[in-house]
C-alpha cells in the first residue's frame, strides 16, 4: 500500500475535532495515518485526543505557528508518500481519499491535487475556499470553479469533470511529500492564507500539475481560525498576494501587477472607507507597507524560485476576473 498520512493541523480547535473528526476515522481507510498536529492549543483539544481517539497520532507544537510554518514543523516528523492537509472544520465522506491518491500514483507529473470542496451549512453549493478547484487571474485575484468573488454556485454536476487547475485549496490537500519537503514546504513568511496558492504556483515552475478530482467530495465549515470579515484576515490576503506575484510571476506580469494593482487595491480601500469598514481599509494599507518593507528577503526568494523555472503555469487566466464580473461573468462559465 501507498504510504499516505492524512494530517489535521489543530489551533484552540477542540470544537471542531468532536464534531469533524468521526467522519474522518470512519470514513479513512485503515491503512493511512491520522496525525493530528496542534498548534499550542489551550482549549484541551490535546487532553480530548487523548481521551476518546487514543489511536490518533499527535504532534504538540509549543506554540501557534500558524498555518505554514505548523505544517512544515509538523510534516518534518512525518515519513510518508504523500501528504493529505485537511482542516479540522472538514467532514469527508465514503470514498473521499481513494480517488485522491490514484491520481497522484497514475501520473508522476501531478504535485496535488484537491477534492471537490462543497459547503458544510449549504451543502448544495460549492464552498468558498476551493468549490472545484482553484484559479488566479492576471492580476493574482484568486477565483474557482463554482465561486467568483463572493458569488457561489450551486453543484449540479457540472464541473465534475477532472482536469488540471491553478491551485488546491488548502483546506483539502493532498501532494507529494517529497516535492513537498524539496519545495521548502510552505513559506513560513505568510502566517496563513495564500500559502497552498503559493506553494502550487511553485510547483508548476517546477514542472508540475495541480488536478482537481471530483469524485472525491468533502464539505468544509470555514472561517473557523479566522472569520472571513476580520481585518486580520484581510492583511494577510493582501499582503501574501502580494508577496507571492513578486515571488512567482515572470516579469512581464509583474510588471502589468506593479501598475494595475496598486489602482484598484486603493479603490478597495476607498470603498471600505466609504462603507464605514475603517479597520478593512486600514488592513489594506498595512499589507503594502509590510510588502515593500520585505523587498530585500523578497528580492533573494524570487531569485530562488524564478532561477530554476522549469515551465509556466499555464491555468493562468488571461483575464480580469473583476472586470469579467462586472460585465456578467458571475460563473465560471461564463468565461469559457
């Protein structure tokens, strides 16, 4: 059997384990790890494991690293084939790893590959942090099969079918754990969010895909670290957005980036500022600070990852996907 361990990164998430983790036990197959690794809890998320999962491996961190550098720290303690990260707010269902992990043993070109992430509380629509599978625009904005901005589509079946995409949500993933490790993992740098976007855009110049396979279905709560209107989370959108195009991007779109980007960030924080969301606007501001405060470490990982480029993405779409919204383009349909 293929050597894979499925690993639950866990921060102060007691809550979620009691309500997520039965579906996972019962519906894993018995021959794959389950490791959960905790991030420094002090909600008794530990004690819990030990109690009523005594057979759940578990990595305690001393502290909360956030998500990057939690799972690196954890996945160094891991010797697998392959990787399956999976947030503690996911239920799985019957079926849901198989799929996964012959994608990856078929073909030796793929780095990861996701599920077909559906809500947990609307549990006929896609899910915001991945729907069926993940895109980004010319200008870094991410979108996905199922979910523009904040419009998400209802699942009949019709992205069911299994192809290559940009990026794998990070609520659900599964990867080589060797490509992992020679990737340098996550970068520590973002904290949490963007990280998987990043870490897929860097296995593509190094050669890779990244699938989506949507007969593996899981359903995820979300907003459970972070909830999705929290300035916190915004900065960190923004300013790992931003870090990763500089990091990753050839320099052509870097360039249409460093003239087009700053305009329309500046009228998102225009509008928040308009709509009374001072702390948003604020988050925007910041994150531009931090981004050219780090242009020097910046600078050397750019030339780290663009010095042995391989080949370029090509899921990048060739488009605005704000401007595409604005004139309609409100499935991902509608830009086929």
């Amino acid at each position: 059997m293929i050597s894979t361990a499925v690993v639950i990164l866990n921060w102060n998430g007691r809550q979620h384990l009691e309500q997520f983790l039965p579906s996972v036990v019962k519906h894993t197959p018995e021959h794959v790890r389950i490791v959960v690794a905790d991030n420094g809890s002090t909600d008794g998320s530990v004690e819990f494991l030990r109690e009523y999962y005594p057979t759940i491996e578990i990595i305690s961190l001393r502290e909360n690293h956030g998500f990057a550098q939690g799972y690196n720290l954890a996945l160094e303690q891991i010797d697998a084939e392959y990787f399956v990260l999976l947030n503690s707010d996911v239920e799985v269902t019957p079926g849901w790893l198989e799929p996964l992990v012959a994608t990856l043993s078929n073909n030796s070109r793929v780095g990861a590959v996701a599920p077909k992430l559906r809500s947990y509380t609307s549990r006929e629509e896609f899910e915001y942090a991945g729907a069926a599978g993940g895109y980004i625009d010319i200008l870094g904005y991410p979108f996905c099969r199922g979910r523009i901005l904040s419009t998400i589509e209802q699942d009949c079946g019709q992205y069911d079918d299994k192809r290559e995409i940009f990026w794998a949500s990070g609520a659900a993933f599964c990867c080589r754990a060797e490509l992992f490790r020679r990737l340098g993992g996550f970068d520590a740098d973002f904290f949490a969010h963007m990280e998987e976007i990043d870490l897929c855009w860097r296995m593509q110049l190094a050669g890779y895909k990244i699938w989506v396979e949507p007969r593996s279905v899981v359903y995820h709560l979300g907003g459970g670290t972070l909830p999705n209107n929290s300035p916190r989370k915004l900065y960190l959108n923004y300013r790992n957005n931003l870090m990763m195009l500089f990091k990753c991007a050839p320099t052509w779109q870097r360039c249409l980036v460093a003239v087009v980007r700053p305009i329309a960030d500046a009228m998102s924080a225009l509008v928040y500022l308009l709509k009374g969301e001072r702390e948003n606007a604020r988050a925007t501001w910041h994150a531009y600070k931090e981004f050219f405060l780090r242009h020097k470490e910046l600078a050397a990982k750019r030339k780290a990852v663009r010095g042995c480029v391989k080949s370029e993405s090509r899921t990048i779409y060739r488009g605005s996907i704000i401007l595409r919204y604005a004139l309609g383009g409100r499935k991902f349909g509608d830009l086929l």
